[in-house]
C-alpha cells in the first residue's frame, strides 16, 4: 500500500505539472512564489524574468526596411512575404531593388531584347522562355535523337523536320486583333461624341 502512495501525483493549482503527492505542498508553496504564467504563451516563467521573456518572444518589433511595428508572432511571414521594401531580385537581370519598385523595373526590364542564334531574331526577355519551347524544344529534341543513332540506323529513318513556326498565320491572327480593336476604339470613339451634343 505504501508504494501504491508513492507512485500518485497530484496537479500543481499554479502550474498544472504533475507532481508527486509527497512534494505537491513545497512544490505549490515554491511555484506560487517564484513562478507567472505567461498570459501570450501559458509558459511558467520565472516572475523576476517575465520582462525579458516578453522581450524576447512576445514584444512588437519594428521593421528596419519599412519601419512598421510588427507582431513577433508574424515576424517572419512580414519579413519573408509582406514588407514591402525586402530586397528582391528582377527574374530578368538579377538586380536586386525592394519588392514595392519590383513590378516596375521587371515592367521595363523584360522589354529589353536578347539575340537568338538559333532564329537571327531580337527576342524580348520577357518572351524569352515562352519562345525557346514553342520554337526550339522540337529543334534540340531532333537534334538529340540525330545525335543517339548509329550510321545505319540513320540512313533507315529520316530525321524529322523541325516545324516551322506559323509566323504567317500569327501576324494575320495580330492584325486581325488589331482591325478589330481599331474599329471598336473608332466605334466608341463616334458614340462617345453622339452623346456629348
């Protein structure tokens, strides 16, 4: 029966640790006195140490960059995702500038033009990967399987084409969009001037 008393723990009112019934009144007594439950976290701090862990892990801090005062709790999501002048690099040339002047730069930064070898054409570096895999996927894809055969199978199967691209049909679908538009900007244009007489 004896052992069966020591074995049993009882709940400390202040902190709710499981103690052993033997110890629970010096551990209450000690608790009550020495320790706070911190009212941000639930931790049992030591009262003489309370400021410094609200310091520590709950104060507000202010941002360096945007000079807003933020939640710890958030700190990371605002320094990683919301703070509008973390640093960023443009997709186009690397540079980096703080992510509220980013859309601007990229803007004007992905109109610039890089030569391709492959099409002797200026390409805009925002269309740069939408062009290397409409027009030359299937030109290094044939090239790989020109490269993977032997002499003899070769001369067997032909190396396929490489598809051109549809640049006639592209600049009539273009110039269609843009007699249409015309014709609506001209439309709109004659309404608009109906309704101010």
């Amino acid at each position: 029966m004896a052992a069966a008393d020591s074995d049993s723990t009882s709940a400390c009112p202040h902190c709710q640790r499981e103690i052993p019934s033997s110890n629970i009144e010096l551990h209450s007594a000690h608790c009550a006195r020495n320790l706070q439950k911190c009212e941000h976290c639930g931790d049992m701090v030591p009262r003489k140490l309370m400021d410094e862990h609200y310091d520590e892990n709950h104060a507000p801090m202010n941002c360096s960059l945007c000079k807003h005062t933020v939640e710890r709790e958030i700190w990371d999501l605002h320094t990683g995702i919301q703070c509008p002048q973390r640093m960023l690099a443009c997709q186009y040339c690397q540079f980096e500038l703080p992510a509220v002047d980013l859309f601007e730069h990229q803007d004007v930064c992905g109109n610039r033009t890089e030569y391709c070898q492959s099409c002797r054409k200026y390409i805009r570096l925002r269309q740069w990967i939408g062009h290397e895999l409409q027009f030359h996927t299937i030109l290094n894809a044939a090239s790989e399987l020109s490269s993977d055969r032997t002499p003899a199978a070769a001369a067997e199967q032909p190396v396929p084409k490489p598809a051109r691209p549809a640049t006639g049909s592209l600049n009539k679908q273009l110039l269609l969009t843009v007699a249409i538009t015309g014709v609506a900007v001209l439309i709109g244009s004659i309404l608009y001037q109906s309704k101010g007489k």
